[in-house]
C-alpha cells in the first residue's frame, strides 16, 4: 500500500493513479498518522508539503521519531522550490515538483522504493 498524502484532491489522484499500486489517499497529515498509529506501515508515502493543517515537515518529524516509521521512504511533492536540498535525514528519497512532473516519475520511485 502506498499513501499519498495532498491535501488537492485532483493532483492526490493523479499521484495516486501514477503509482499504479494500491493506494490511500489523505487529505490532511492527522488523518495519515492516526492510520499509520493504528498499524498500517505503508511502503512508502507521496507527501505534500503546504498541507492543511499540520504541514509536511511537521509530518516528516513525526515520522522519524519512531524506529518503525523512519524506514518508510518519502517523496515530497510540491510547488514549493526546495532548490536541491537535503531531506535524506527524514526517509525523503527525492522531491518532484508538482509544476513539472510527470506519472514515470512517480513510477520511477515506486519501482525503486516500494516492496
């Protein structure tokens, strides 16, 4: 299973759509944690950053505060220019911008990253 964690509904589908796996979608980072809390360790997480609510990097945060968790890897997906920056410390194995990526990205990091 793979989460895709936008809180824009239409680029959330077309993530998830991407994938070409079984996904869930969560609109918000609360609802994301509280089903990650109940258990259910994704293989990996497509992860908005201006999110509603708790934003992404409070997410990030949370994720890598536990030892389960922290192993799961992360793409950030965002309009935001992160120029290149290093998220590797938080499980992000790349960033795709939301302006110019294309669904082989996404299959590309699902190819590689999920079980």
């Amino acid at each position: 299973m793979i989460f895709v964690v936008d809180d824009d509904e239409v680029m959330a589908e077309c993530v998830a759509l991407a994938t070409k796996k079984e996904t869930k979608i969560f609109s918000d980072a609360y609802a994301a944690m509280a089903e990650i809390t109940d258990g259910n360790l994704p293989e990996m997480i497509f992860l908005d950053i201006l999110l509603t609510g708790p934003d992404g990097f409070t997410f990030l945060n949370e994720l890598v505060s536990y030892t389960d968790t922290a192993k799961i890897p992360v793409v950030i997906i965002s309009s935001l220019d992160l120029g290149g920056r290093d998220f590797s410390i938080y499980g992000v194995v790349g960033v795709l911008s939301k302006d110019t990526m294309k669904p082989k990205d996404v299959r590309r990091y699902v190819e590689q990253y999920a079980k």
